[in-house]
C-alpha cells in the first residue's frame, strides 16, 4: 500500500511507466497518421475533463500536422458507476471531413467513447481514431474497438493521471486504487 492524499492506495503504475505507456501509444499512432495528413490537419479531440492530462503528455510526441479541440462529458461526476451521460461543451469546429484522433484516459464500460464516436461520424468526421490511457480490463456489452491502448488496469476504480475518484487525485503521479471503492 502506498499513501496517498485519498488513504493508503495500490499503486498500479509509476509516473515513469505511465509516460513510457504514452510514449508507445505515440509511436504507434504517428505510425498510423504521419501519412494522412498531408492535405489536412487531424484533429486531436480531448475528452474533458480526464483526458487533460495524457493528452498534454501525448501532444507532443505527435509528429504530423494537427488541431486540437475538446468536448467535455461527464457520466460519473462524484461517484463510482456510470449514470446517463452529459454533454456539457461540444468540439468548437466543424467535423465535417475530419481525420479525429479521440483521446481519452479511461475505457471502462465504453459508453463514453462509444457515443463520442458515434457523434463524431455524424458530425461528418471522415474517420475516428480512438486511444486512452488505460483500459479496465473487465466485461463490457458495447461493441468498441480502440486503436490504441496505454495500459491495462484491473476491474477497480483507479484514479491518477487525470482520473479522478469521487473529484480528487487527478494530480496523483502514477495509477492508483482504493481497496475499498468499488
Ligand atoms: O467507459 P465509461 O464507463 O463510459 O467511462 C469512461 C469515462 O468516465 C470518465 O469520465 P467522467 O464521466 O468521470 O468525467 P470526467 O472526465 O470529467 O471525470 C472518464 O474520464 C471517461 O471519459
Ligand atoms: O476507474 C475509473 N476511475 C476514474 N474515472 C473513471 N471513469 C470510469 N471508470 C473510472
């Protein structure tokens, strides 16, 4: 157990290894889009408010000509299991011929992603690259498939690196859980 301002935490990842995580998603990703961009910039699209973090890690290991924007949802707000998602701040340009790459900290039931893509692609986007930090590994009903992963974490909610729990330890230098909080 390591303490943390939340209480005695498992620590899952480093600092270090979560960057070292990040810096292979970006390999793999200018791989992958180094050679679309030519005519027209990607568009990076941030997952407010958690993905603030590996997105700021991640931006600049991105070789290729890119925009960034945000939208900003939210389905957990305080707690630990997902409600309805909100959308408070949807991305500021038109999608409309975009290559998006969606950048998000966490996939856990996938309902966030999912439905950020969806919107994307009805929004006109040409294609949707999707990556997060971490991803639980656990059941999941939505049918996703995510380009480029981080880490995988255990079926618990973990917090660092932009996640929170319950608003708090988003600034945590590593990937953490609470036993306790399910
Ligand atoms: O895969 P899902 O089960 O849909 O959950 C993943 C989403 O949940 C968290 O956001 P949250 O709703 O907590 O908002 P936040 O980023 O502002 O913390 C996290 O940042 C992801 O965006
Ligand atoms: O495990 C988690 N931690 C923080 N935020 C989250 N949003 C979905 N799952 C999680």
């Amino acid at each position: 157990m390591t303490p943390t301002h939340l209480g005695p935490a498992e620590h899952l990842f480093s600092a270090e290894e979560v960057e070292a995580a990040i810096q292979r998603m970006a390999v793999a990703i200018n791989k992958d889009l180094e050679h679309l961009t030519p005519h027209r910039p990607v568009v990076l699209l941030c997952v407010l408010t958690g993905a603030i973090v590996v997105v700021g890690q991640l931006m600049p290991h991105l070789h290729f000509p890119m925009t960034l924007d945000c939208v900003q949802v939210s389905r957990y707000g305080s707690e630990t299991s997902g409600g309805e998602l909100q959308w408070r701040t949807r991305p500021k340009e038109s999608l409309a011929g975009a290559v998006v790459l969606l950048v998000d900290d966490i996939l856990d039931e996938g309902i966030t992603l999912k439905s950020i893509q969806d919107y994307c692609m009805a929004e006109g986007a040409v294609a949707v690259h999707t990556a997060v930090m971490v991803r639980k590994m656990r059941p999941r009903s939505i049918d996703l498939q995510v380009d480029y992963v981080g880490l995988e974490v255990p079926d618990q909610f973990v917090f660092g690196y932009g996640l929170d729990a319950r608003g708090l330890g988003r600034n945590a230098p590593g990937i953490f859980f609470l036993p306790e909080d399910h």
